[in-house]
C-alpha cells in the first residue's frame, strides 16, 4: 500500500470497518459465563448486540447446547438464518476452520478434513463470506500469551494447553484453489487470511492464473506461533506488499489486540475485536465481553475522527457480491501491476 501526503488523516481513508468474534471456539463457556453464548437465541443475540455496538462484520462459530463448538454444518444454516432475520444487513463471515475446538478433553485441537470444510459452499442461507487459509501452518495459539492470560481457563489445563501448542492449519493448493473454485461459484467472497507475506503472494499467483477473480478482502493475522509477530516491523513489512485496492483487516491475540487495531485503525486499515481473540482489558485486570471490545474502538475511531461505517457502507468497502470477468479486471481492480505478456506465470498454468 502506497502512504502519500495526507493518508494518515481521517477525512482521506475509508470509514472504518469493525469485525467482531464474539464466539470464541476455543474457549468453554465456564471461562467466560457472562460472554459466552450457548444457546441458538443467545448465540443470535450476541450478533445482535456486537452489530448495535458498531460491529458490521460478524466471524462466525457454532456452539452447541454442552457448550462445545459445533461442527455439524445444520446448525451453521440455523445460525446465519436467525442472524439473517435479526440483523439482515451485517455481513456474515463463517471461520473456515468450522471449529478446531477438541471434541473431548485430552483431544488434539485441529481443523477438520478439506472434504468437510469444502462444505461451507453449501451453507443455506450463504453467508457473505469465508476464510480462506492460504499454506499450510503451524497456529501454535498460545505461544506468546502471558500465563496469566489463561489462568484459571480451560486452555490452562495441561491436555488443553498441549493440544492447542501443536495445532496445525492444513492448507495445501489442492485444498485451497478447489476452495475458492467452489465458494466463487456460490457467490460467496473468500475472506482470505494471511499469516505472512508468503500466504499473500500465493494469492497473488492465483489471481494473477484466474483461479479468484474478486476482491482482495484479507486479515492480516499477527498472533505468532508459525504466523506473523504483532510488531510494527512485521506488519509495516506485510501491508507495503498488499496493492492499494485491497480491503485489509489487522488481528492479533490477546493484550495485543488493542494496540494492533490502534496502529491499524490510524493507518486507514479495519479491525477485529471479540474474545475469540481476547478475554482482558488492557491492564488484565477484569474480562471484556465483545461488546465493551468494539465500543472502545468505536469511541477510539470517532476521537481520531474516523467515522465507523455503517452495514450498507461496511458492504461497499468489502465489495460483498463482486466478481471479476477476467485475470486483467481483478488485476486492476485490486490494484496490482498487469501481467506481463506472455510472461511466465506457473507451470503449465498460463492465464486464459
């Protein structure tokens, strides 16, 4: 991305876009009783709530009535249909993972097969978007929390604090180009998560081949353990990559999301809060639900003098519904230098 005079002032950047996760797979309703929501009504609801705060995208996981996340994609369709219904505007992003929650204590923590997860095109009603994983990766989720950030949770448990050290993302190109083959066919955006600058230029390749002809709508996702640091190297290294036309949402873990979304949100980046991310305010001294979580950076955008969008804007910024004709529209459109003709493009794999 390109910063020339005055990008850093509000009036010359997008109305910021707020993501919220409010449903937290790897966390057991005991960690947060007040803030985790069990039933279908209540699961609804807190989509209700984070859209009232000024959350316009919502990061989408199931829960089941035991309190574990749920895999079972009708209970997915039963979700997006009761949010649809309450809160038709907000834009609906189903984590691709479904839930990489263990089914049983002791279990490994690991996302679910390529057949199973291709199964997401099929959601009814569809969702507004998917994450798409992009290269295989270690997720070791806890690395770089602080002890106390898990203390007295359910991911301090030993079997559970193994289990989530040793996960690992699959996400090999037989995976991911039948993925967003299947989801582009539906009308559903892919959500494209980059945990460093080698899962984005993956995704360069496959544009540059046709494979996605859409919007480059993307989290960058700094929470370390095989992904990138939440550190101002690493990301101003990540974002001077990224072409000027796509729409780049900023994540961390834990304390470190609020300082992350600060940079972000100054830099006329998006946001994304919620407990799936993190549980603390910023001196860990008590729990933040989800909805204190995008408050603060409602009131922190609107004190900078960036003004939230609404559901109807936050859809135009993502592009919801677009696709390109072809290899040369996508390139432009997201902002990325044509291809070279007749250049070398992948074996065997020449853009049409």
């Amino acid at each position: 991305m390109n910063f020339l005079d005055g990008s850093l002032f509000p009036e010359n950047q997008d109305k910021l876009v707020i993501t919220a996760a409010p449903y937290g797979p790897e966390w057991v309703p005991a960690d947060f009783p007040e803030d985790i929501p069990v039933t279908m009504e209540q699961q609804i609801q807190k989509a209700v709530d984070c859209y009232n705060a000024g959350a316009t995208v919502l990061h989408l996981h199931v829960r089941e009535l035991d309190g574990k996340g749920s895999k079972k994609l009708s209970k997915f369709n039963e979700l997006i249909a009761g949010v649809r219904a309450a809160v038709p505007e907000m834009i609906i992003q189903v984590g691709g993972s479904i839930s990489f929650a263990p089914e049983t204590e002791g279990a490994a923590a690991k996302w679910l097969s390529d057949d199973t997860r291709h199964m997401l095109a099929e959601l009814d009603p569809k969702p507004d978007q998917v994450t798409v994983t992009v290269n295989t990766s270690q997720m070791n989720v806890p690395e770089q929390f602080d002890f106390r950030d898990i203390a007295g949770t359910s991911l301090a448990e030993p079997d559970n604090f193994a289990a989530y050290s040793n996960m690992v993302v699959p996400s090999t190109p037989s995976f991911f180009e039948e993925h967003v083959r299947r989801l582009s066919a539906r009308g559903i955006q892919s959500a494209f998560q980059f945990y460093n600058i080698n899962s984005f230029e993956t995704v360069e390749r496959l544009i540059r081949r046709g494979i996605y002809k859409g919007p480059l709508v993307c989290n960058w996702v700094a929470i370390g353990g095989g992904m990138d640091q939440p550190t101002i190297y690493s990301m101003a290294n990540f974002v001077r990559a990224i072409p000027d036309g796509a729409m780049l949402t900023v994540e961390s873990s834990m304390r470190n999301v609020l300082p992350i979304n600060m940079i972000g949100l100054v830099m006329g980046l998006h946001v994304r809060c919620g407990i799936e991310d993190n549980l603390w305010n910023q001196s860990r001294t008590e729990k933040m639900s989800t909805v204190r979580q995008i408050e603060q950076l409602v009131r922190i955008s609107r004190e900078f003098g960036r003004e939230v969008a609404t559901a109807k804007e936050a859809r135009g910024i993502c592009k919801i519904g677009v696709f390109y004709d072809s290899v040369e529209e996508t390139l432009a459109a997201n902002g990325f230098a044509p291809n070279r003709n007749g250049g070398h493009q992948g074996f065997l794999r020449k853009a049409a």
